[in-house]
C-alpha cells in the first residue's frame, strides 16, 4: 500500500520477518483489537489482514485467536455477575446487555456455521460416498464367501 508507512521492529529492521504472528496473536487475543495487536506486532493492520488472507494457518490462527478474545469476554461476564462488580476500571458502568448479545450473537454464528458445514456437501459427494460403501460392503461379502468355499 502506497500510503502505508514501514514499520521498525523490535530489532530495528524494516522488515518485521515472521515474529511479530505469534505476538499479534496473543494481544488479538487478549484485547480483540485488530489496531492494537498489529501496534504489539509492530506492523501495519493492512500488513496483518494481507497475510490473513494468504497465509491459511495464520488465518486459522486468528480465528482462534478472537474466538479466545470471546471465551475472555464470556469469562469477564461471569466473573462480574459473581462479584456484584458493574463498573468498568474508568468509573462507567460495564454494558452487560450488550456483552451478553455479542455473546449470544457468537454463539449463533458459529452454531450455524457449525451446521452449513454439515450440509454444505453436494449430491455427487453423497452419492461417491453411497457408492464406496456399497463396493466395500460387496468386497466384504465376496471375501466371507471365498473364505467358506462358496462361488460368488
């Protein structure tokens, strides 16, 4: 990007190499802040998206990444419920109403995301599948017949 400024890392080079992932990821993490985890990471939030979109393992991690900045927001709510604490470090008063739909607004999403995964499989696959088990159901039987001596 022709706007975007070269980002020193921690040793001073322009080049980040690949270190700054792991660091990225634990503040994403920990904050749920894509600008934050990429000032961590000492790279731009358009570097960290790019390689997002073409590196699948980090794009893996990532996810699992803000799935534990959920999971640390589930926790947060829980913990704030069990102790009566409803105000947040800078005197407000923490938003448990919209904690709990972004929670259950998660949660939603990855149920149905959970279930197209389970559907999303075309009728040649069904059929492909259908048809491996027939010819190893017909081997099976081809086989216990040989082995009693009977013609197949």
């Amino acid at each position: 990007m022709p706007d975007e400024k070269p980002v020193r890392s921690c040793s001073g080079t322009a080049n980040p190499g690949r270190h700054w992932r792991k660091r990225f990821l634990e503040t994403l993490a920990a904050t749920s802040d894509i600008e934050r985890a990429a000032s961590a990471a000492r790279v731009t939030v358009a570097r960290a998206q790019q390689v997002r979109r073409t590196d699948t393992g980090f794009a893996r991690d990532w996810q699992a990444a803000i799935a534990d900045g959920y999971l640390n927001l589930e926790i947060e709510v829980i913990r704030r419920l069990r102790e009566g604490d409803l105000m947040t470090a800078n005197g407000d008063k923490f938003d448990f109403a919209n904690a709990i739909r972004l929670l259950a607004a998660r949660r939603d999403r990855a149920a149905s995301a959970q279930h197209s995964q389970i559907r999303d499989v075309s009728a040649a696959e069904v059929r492909a599948s259908i048809d491996r088990k027939i010819e190893d159901i017909r081997r099976r039987v081809a086989r216990q017949k040989a082995a009693r001596g009977e013609e197949t």
